[in-house]
C-alpha cells in the first residue's frame, strides 16, 4: 500500500481523491485496509470537499478499531461539526458517534444535542441514529438522551421521522407519553416516510394503539360463539341455535356500544394504502397491524396483499407463509377465497411446500375439502419424502377436523399401505392409528390388514404403531394378535428399541386377555428384554414382569394389572403446530421461531376502560391545514378494486361494516372533548366529504330502484284488489279466483326474474315462458285447497311440464321426477306471534340463477291484525353461501295465506343459511338446512354414458355400503320411489332388472354424483355413490340406506 500512502501524502487533491476512492473501493470489496488508518487521518482537514467525504467514509469503517489514532484527530472532528457542508457535519457526527470510547461521552452528548437543533434535516437524522450509540456506550445518559429524543419526535420531516422512533425503541420503549402529542402527525407522515422507517413506525404504532384504544372485537366474541357450534353441532344443538343467538342478542347491550376512536380509525385508513408498498417488509408490517388492531369485517383486506407476496423470493414467502398459517386458524375465512394461492408446486423447497401444507389444512372446511383431498392425493406422488411424509398427517388432521370424511380419507390411507414407497406405508400406519383410535370398533378389517405389514414394514416408528393397535385392540382381532407376538419373539432381538418396547407391550396385554395361548410367549420375550443392551427395556420387562405375572411377595398392584394396560386412553388431538403461535407480535423473529428472542417487547392487552384520548390533540398552525387535505385525498383512493369494497373477502357476517364504524367514530369524535385539534377536525372534515359523496350516489339508486318499485307496483296492485275483492265476497266464483291470483304470481315472478336480468337481456318472452313452467310452485293464496278447478290447474301445470315448452336454458333433462318435497316448518305461529312460516324444496330450477335451489316459502297469518311489510333482513352467511330474496309482501290480512319462491346457493354443502324474516315491527331469526339430497338436479345419460363417467371416479371418490333391502321395499316402483324421494337424481336406464341407477350433477360446481344399487335375492343389495364431493357422496349413502331401510 505505499504508492497509496505516497499518493495520500502529495498536495495535489487529485491524487488524493484517486487514493481515496481505491481505498474505499478495497473496503467495499471486503479488503483490510486498516494499516492506511494514520495516512488516512491526516486529511481529515483538506479543504476539497470530495476528499473530505470519502476520508469520513473510511474513518467510519475503522474508528472503533484505531480508537488511539482517532482521537488523536478528535479536534478535526469538532470542527467539521460546523462546516458549511451538511454532508460534512453528518459525517462528522457519525465518525465521532462510532469512537466507542467511555472519555468522549460529553463531548458527543453536546454534538448530538447541537445537530438536533441543526437546520438541515439530514444531520438531525443522523443525530436520531447517534443515540442508540451513545446509550449502547454509556447508558447513564438517558435522561438527556430522552429529552434529545422528545425534541425530535416533535419533527415534522419525513426524513427524520423514522430514524427517531428507532431510537425512542431502543433506549425508551415505555415512554408512551412522548407519542402522545405526536400520534396523528406520524401517522400522517406514514406514507411518504423511507421503507425502513415505515417498519419501524408501524411496529410501534401497534404496540401503542394496543394500550390506548378499547379492542374492536370485544362485541363480537359473544356472537362469535354460536356459528362454530352450529357448523359441527349435532341436530339438538341447532333445534336450540335460534333461541341461544337471541340470548346472546339480548347479552350485548348489557355492555356499551363500541365506538372507534378517531385516531384508531385514523391509523388503520393511513397504513391501507401501504399494502400496495414494493417492500415485503412494509407489507408484512400493515398486515400484523390490521391483524391485531383491526375490526374483524376490515381484517380481510390484507389477505390479497399477503397472497400476492407468495411470489417472491423463497426467503420471503418463508415468512409470510409462517404469518399466513398463524392467521388462517383464527380467520379462516380470510383467505378461503384464494385457496388456490396456497396450491404446491414442484419447484418449491421442502420447507415452503410443507408451510403451504399447512396453510391448506388449516382452510379445509365441509364445502373445499374434496378439492383439498383430490390436491394431497396428487402430492403423494411427489419425489420428495418429507413433503409426502407431511401430506399424509395433513389428511389425517382433515379426517380428525371433519368428521364426515373420516371414513374416505381412512380408506384412502388403507390404500397408501400397498405403495411400493416404505416410507408412504410406515408414515400412513402412524396416522392410521390416530384415526383408529377414534372409532375402534368398526374397523377390525383395517386392524387385521396392518397385521399382516408386519412382515414387510422396516420403519421403526410404523412396526410400534402396529404393534400398539394389535394390543390396544386386541379383542377385535382375538385369532391374530398371537401370531404377530409369535413373530415379534423371533426377530426380537434384531429391533429397533421403540419396537422393542412395543413387543413387550403386547406381550402383557396378550397375557392379560389370552393367557392360554401367550403365557409361554410372553415369558420368552420378558427374558430375552432381561438381558437387553438398553436399560430402558431392561427396566420395562422387569416392571412389567412384577406387574403381570403375580408372585408370593406380589404386591396389591398386579391385581390391577388389568386395568393398568388396557385402560382407554383417549384419542389423540392433532393440531397444528401453529395453534398458539398468535401470543408472538406477528411478523416478528419471536413468532418465526416460536420462542422469544432477545430485545421481543410483549404485544400489551387491550385495555379495559380506554384511556384519555384528549392527550393526543394538538394546537396545529394554520398553514399546514391545505397540505394535509390535499394528501389526504390521494390516499383515499380506492385499494384494489371498488368490486371488493373495503372489508374484502372476509367473514364480514360477524361484525359491523367499515363504513358503520366509521361513524361511528365521526360521532364519538364529535362528543369527544372541545379542545380538539385542527388537524382531527380537518380529518373528520374530508371523512364527511367523503360521506356525503357516498350517501349521494346510495340516494341516487335507491331513488332509482323507487321508481322501478313504483312502475311494477302498478300491475301488482289491481290484482292484489282484486284478489281481496273476492276474499270479501264470498259469492265470486273460485275459477275467477284462481286466474287473477295465478296472474298476479306470474307478475310476481316474473318481476324478481327482471331485477336479476341484466339491462342488455330483457327478453320479455323468455320470462314468460319460466313463469308459465313454474306455474305449479305458487298455491294461489285466496283459494280453499278443496275446490276442484284448483285440482285441475295443478294437473294441467303437471302436464306442462312434461312438454319441453322451455327456453333453451332450462334443459329437459333438468325436469325433476319428484315434483316438490314435503313442508317444513321454518317459523311456528308461537314463536311468530301469529305467523307461521313453512318452507319446501320445488325441485324446480329457480329462475333467477341455475345454480340456486328454489325453496317455496308459505306464509299465513293466524293472528287478529294484519303482518304488513313481510321482507328478509341482512342475512349472517357462511363463505360461498348466497341468497336471492322473495319479493316483498306489503300486507298479510287475519286468517290470510300467501306463498313466496326465493333462491339459495348452498355452494354444494349442508351448511344452514341464516337469515332475518322481517315485518314492520318484529324480527325473526330463521335457518334453512338442506337435505343433502337437495344440492342436486336430475340428469339424464344414457347406461354406456353413465358407466364411461362411474369408470373416472373411483378410489376416494367412490362410496360402497351394504345394506338388506326390508319386504316392503323390494318392489321397483317403491324403490325408485324412495331413491328419488330422498335425492333428486334422474333414472338412468338400465340393461338388468335388479339394478338400478340414477344420476344427477351438484347445483353449485356441476359435480356429477352417481348412485348404483344392485339388488340381488333375499334382500341383500349394495349401494354404490361416485362423486368427486366425497362430503355430498358420504351423506347421501347414509340418506339413502335409512330411507330404503326405514
């Protein structure tokens, strides 16, 4: 290096900068250049400005290392603190800050308390990361450190803003009282602060927010509480359902209202926009905000975010799949919606397929599983074990969650166990076990063929699952449990010690319940486990021999032997392994390794009664007013698409929209103390703008939709007149009667067709032709049931519906067989206060959307005063669910009936939808639960068709039961009958007298589901169901037995 010493000793400042730039260049390349330190130093104090720099730029590399030769310097330091330069006096204060030298405290003290009264922002920045330094080095100083860090935070830069909460983090986290006066200024300042500093001031924010603002979930866990029971209840629990939710209605308003705090709001509508941030960092950061401060119903907007950074680098969607796997147990519906997202790919590292994995199963719910099932069933292929080793316990934790494809996916394992793969079988053994364990007693066939593995498993941890099902289990499989221990106490020696353990394991449990056949077995293996190598199964063969075979001096325990080995043991819970992960901020190291780092700061409870919020208002000068509404207006633009609307997919049924919390909060800021800031009001100010834009253009529709109300109503009226007119004269004929109520159904009809018709479509006939084929569903409301013209509408309307009159959306082969299901009650007169609601399933396609099944509401008042206004509410809907209401009814009079047709997408499951009837003064909470036989439309294919589609789906998709066919039920018509009373399945013609075959397709995803039962002599039949919903096949094969049964 002595042609660079030469170079740094000439006076010529172009040779110096030329040194000094390959001297920075060597550093940048990781070099020592350490040796050039006194050569270096000298020209701390040349006047070119470039030199100066780059001189700064390695003396702080190499300070803290020649500590003796700097401060020898320490004057030049001192004085480039006032240089002219700003980019001096910053470097200056760096070089200074990084001589970690206990003698120069005070001096940097008082250079850290002059930059940050500097005028230019850039040193004050530098000064904010001066602190932690100084802290580091002598942590004595806070206090004047604290006050430093005040006079900073009072900043109104974006520059500095960052770099000053980093430091408030280190060396004064508690200090929440110094954020106070300067909250709602950073979180204006949020968005146009560098990405580092975002972090870092969103990390904080949340922290504050949790220990000034009340908890905006705090309403919503007691109504929480009853959707989950009812999805897994059993039917005793959903008789109860309706009169549990109205408890809990009447529970709620024992607490207050929660109303959001301005400055809540204020946080989470500044971090919105940041979503859309380049940096993965700054997006991680909003989403943990929103998922621990955020209402429920606004949560889901960072689900899209979060999927969108599953496409960047490995390392990345590492982390933002831990977070995903962490949030998707507790709001699963926040990502249900892109399921497809976590979907795995073969180029993806074990580690990012397994997290998917787990995302995967974690969103597994009644309506996605077969799409989930028909996934793991492609992974298990894959070449890479530990993937499919974790894809096989992922479908035995689906078969744990839901209980309705526990018995596909078992069978689907028992399969896996012929793999040629040792490490398929021996993984599909362990899981196995755990779902055996849950019903043991139906499963002896499965018991008896992992007997027989035995003989070709060599993984460790299978061989002791085997063995331990053969001796839990033991009196299923009575003739083959010794035989195994026969083998065990061959090869005894040559075992690993976890089937060593397990060998001794069964040999007690054999002794206890089959002594006659094992005593000389067991007496075998305990002696070859005496002289063992490992001392645990030394000591386990002495224990167990003291335990079961009983000597003189035995003790009291041998007598309960018995029930020591064979006591049930409860099944095993398989969660996942992030189930309580969320008490770790998320986002953070702590949470990534699932235990506390060093330097984690505890996310604080939210608060019981909330703090003042008056310590936040400021006295904010006139000319900052316009600035912050113009940037206010950008930012409101709307996130992602106007189609998803704020709360984005989200279980937005369980908690109040954004735009209700929002004004919430406009109110309680208006009854919120007089010495508000102007700042606030200016926010409050742009909200109600914003508002009024908004309620504008609602007025307008709903001005709009009046009108269209207003036209409609004319027609509808003259026949509801008449209709009553011939009520009220009991002397008109009933034919009459008839036709006018018909008509005004037909108006009816046809008018809730027009409001789901788009503007482009109004085909007038092809309305008219749906409303004449559905002329059977409506029973005319003012005709007596017994009057014979009614008896020959229906059978004319039957007629029609024989001929294919329809339009070419309504295919024939769609005509149901089974006309309409029987009536249920929906709503009794008691409960109703003199309504009383029933419901049935037509069967016929509903009009306004193929996908929705038509459910025929009848209404009758029994009480003295007429029930006006007869509409639905808001339904509270599962994800996927979807309802199309009937038309309004504005008057039922005493002793009247009137029948209403809406439709409801079940999305291919038997969840119940939820929903409100309304009339003026009351409401009634009510549910419809679909049979499962309900989800399906009739179609029609001929037997080489219907054989060619049964051939591609078999395995997981295919349902076989055994069943004996009763006297009764053995004739074709009453089979068929039954068959198509439980299901609405079209019959398909078949060559063979004793086999009978429907078919029919899911309303929802057009799955075909196809049901063969094969009758032989004697009663004896097999029902078979392919479908790719294995939910909708396992269910309906329960239906259909009990109804062919009964």
């Amino acid at each position: 290096h002595d042609d660079l010493k030469e170079m740094l000793d000439t006076n010529k400042d172009s040779l110096k900068l030329e040194a000094m730039k390959r001297i920075v260049a060597m550093i940048a390349r990781g070099k020592n250049a350490s040796d050039l330190f006194p050569a270096v130093v000298k020209n701390v104090a040349c006047k070119n400005i470039e030199v100066k720099k780059l001189v700064y730029v390695y003396l702080v590399r190499y300070a803290e290392e020649q500590q003796d030769l700097a401060l020898l310097s320490i004057s030049t330091f001192q004085r480039g603190l006032k240089d002219p330069n700003q980019l001096i006096r910053a470097s200056a204060l760096r070089v200074l800050s990084s001589i970690r030298v206990p003698i120069i405290v005070p001096i940097m003290m008082l250079a850290i308390k002059e930059a940050a009264s500097d005028m230019s922002p850039y040193v004050r920045k530098t000064a904010a990361h001066a602190i932690p330094k100084l802290y580091s080095l002598d942590s004595d100083q806070k206090d004047q450190l604290i006050e430093v860090i005040e006079k900073l935070l009072a900043d109104k830069t974006t520059l500095v803003a960052g770099s000053v909460v980093m430091a408030f983090e280190e060396v004064c986290p508690e200090r929440i009282d110094l954020i106070h006066k300067n909250y709602r200024k950073l979180c204006n300042l949020l968005i146009d602060v560098e990405e580092w500093g975002q972090v870092v001031i969103i990390s904080m924010l949340t922290r504050y927010a949790r220990t000034q603002f009340l908890s905006p979930t705090q309403n919503e866990s007691l109504l929480e509480e009853s959707p989950e029971k009812a999805f897994y209840g059993s039917e005793e629990d959903d008789a109860k359902a309706p009169g549990s939710e109205a408890e809990a209605a009447a529970a709620l308003p024992a607490r207050k209202p929660y109303i959001m705090d301005p400055d809540h709001r204020l946080l989470l509508r500044n971090t919105k926009p940041l979503l859309q941030s380049r940096s993965a960092a700054v997006v991680m950061a909003v989403a943990q905000l929103y998922f621990h401060l955020a209402p429920k119903a606004e949560v889901g907007v960072i689900a899209k975010a979060l999927v969108r950074l599953l496409r960047s680098h490995s390392e990345v969607q590492y982390v933002v799949l831990q977070n995903v796997a962490t949030m998707s147990i507790k709001r699963r519906g926040m990502f249900e919606p892109y399921l497809k997202s976590f979907y795995i790919r073969s180029t993806d590292p074990t580690q990012i397929k397994i997290l998917k994995l787990e995302v995967l199963t974690n969103l597994a719910n009644e309506t996605n599983i077969p799409t989930v099932l028909r996934e793991f069933q492609t992974y298990i292929r894959s070449m890479d074990k530990d993937f499919v080793a974790a894809t096989i316990q992922a479908i035995g934790r689906c078969a744990t969650n839901i209980g309705r494809v526990r018995d596909t996916c078992l069978n689907g394992l028992v399969q896996l166990l012929s793999n040629r793969d040792e490490l398929v079988v021996a993984e599909s053994v362990v899981v196995i076990k755990k779902l055996l364990q849950m019903q043991p007693a139906q499963h002896g066939e499965i018991i008896k063929h992992l007997a027989k593995l035995t003989d070709n498993i060599q993984v460790p941890m299978a061989r002791a699952s085997i063995l331990w099902l053969i001796g839990e289990y033991c009196e299923h499989v009575p003739r083959i449990a010794p035989d195994v221990l026969r083998k065990m106490a061959k090869s005894f020696t040559a075992e690993e010690d976890i089937v060593k353990l397990q060998t001794i394991n069964l040999a007690a449990k054999l002794y206890l319940t089959n002594s006659k056949q094992t005593k000389l077995l067991t007496q075998y293996v305990l002696s070859l486990a005496k002289y063992d190598q490992n001392y645990d199964i030394r000591d386990r063969a002495r224990f167990t021999r003291q335990l079961i075979v009983p000597s003189e001096q035995g003790g009291a325990l041998s007598r309960h032997a018995k029930k020591l080995f064979l006591a049930p043991k409860p099944a095993p819970v398989l969660e996942s392994s992030f189930k309580d992960r969320d008490h770790f901020q998320l986002g953070s190291l702590s949470h990534l390794l699932n235990a506390k780092a060093t330097g984690y700061q505890e996310l604080p409870d939210w608060p019981d009664e909330a703090p003042d919020p008056s310590v936040r208002n400021v006295e904010v000068p006139e000319w900052t007013k316009c600035s912050n509404r113009e940037k206010r207006k950008e930012k409101e633009k709307p996130f992602y698409s106007d189609s998803e609307g704020e709360s984005g997919p989200t279980e937005s049924a369980d908690s109040e929209p954004e735009s209700e919390s929002e004004s919430d909060s406009k109110s309680s800021s208006e009854s919120g103390s007089g010495e508000s800031s102007s700042e606030s009001d200016n926010e409050d100010q742009d909200e109600d703008e914003e508002k009024g834009r908004g309620s504008e253009s609602e007025q307008s529709e709903e001005e709009g939709e009046k009108k269209t109300k207003k036209r409609k109503a004319v027609p509808e009226g003259h026949g509801e007149g008449s209709s009553s007119d011939e009520d009220s004269n009991s002397s008109s004929s009933s034919s009459d009667s008839a036709m006018t109520s018909e008509s005004e159904e037909e108006q009816v009809a046809s008018a809730s067709w027009r409001k789901k018709v788009p503007p482009s479509s109004k085909s007038t006939p092809a309305a008219k032709e749906i409303s004449l084929l559905d002329l059977e569903d409506f029973t005319p409301s003012s005709v007596q049931p017994v009057s014979p013209p009614m008896v020959m509408s229906t059978s004319l309307a039957a007629d029609l519906e024989g001929l294919t009159l329809t339009d070419s959306s309504l295919v024939p082969s769609l005509l149901s067989p089974v006309s309409c299901v029987g009536k249920q009650e929906l709503l009794h007169r008691v409960a109703g206060e003199g309504l009383a609601v029933d419901y049935a399933f037509s069967r016929q396609p509903f009009s306004g959307d193929p996908h929705m099944v038509s459910v025929h509401i009848y209404f009758s008042n029994s009480s003295e005063t007429p029930i006006k206004e007869l509409h639905m509410g808001t339904p509270k809907l599962p994800a996927g669910i979807s309802i199309h209401e009937f038309p309004k009814i504005e008057s039922l009079a005493p002793g009247e009936s009137a029948t209403a047709v809406m439709g409801i997408n079940f999305c291919d499951s038997t969840q119940a939808a939820n929903f409100q009837l309304c009339t003026q003064t009351r409401q009634f909470y009510v549910s419809i639960q679909p049979p499962v036989g309900e989800l399906v439309a009739p179609v029609f294919m001929s037997e080489n068709e219907f054989k060619k589609e049964q051939g591609k789906l078999t395995g997981m998709n295919e349902i076989t039961e055994k069943l004996t066919l009763p006297e009764t039920c053995r004739s074709d018509h009453i089979v068929v009958q039954k068959v198509t009373t439980t299901a609405n399945l079209g019959r398909v013609p078949c060559g063979t007298s004793d086999e009978y075959r429907f078919a029919g397709r899911t309303l929802t995803s057009g799955s075909l589901v196809l049901l063969t039962l094969d009758a032989r002599a004697a009663g004896a039949a097999q029902l078979t169901v392919n479908s790719e919903k294995m939910v909708i096949g396992t269910m309906l094969v329960k239906d259909v037995i009990q109804a062919l049964t009964q």
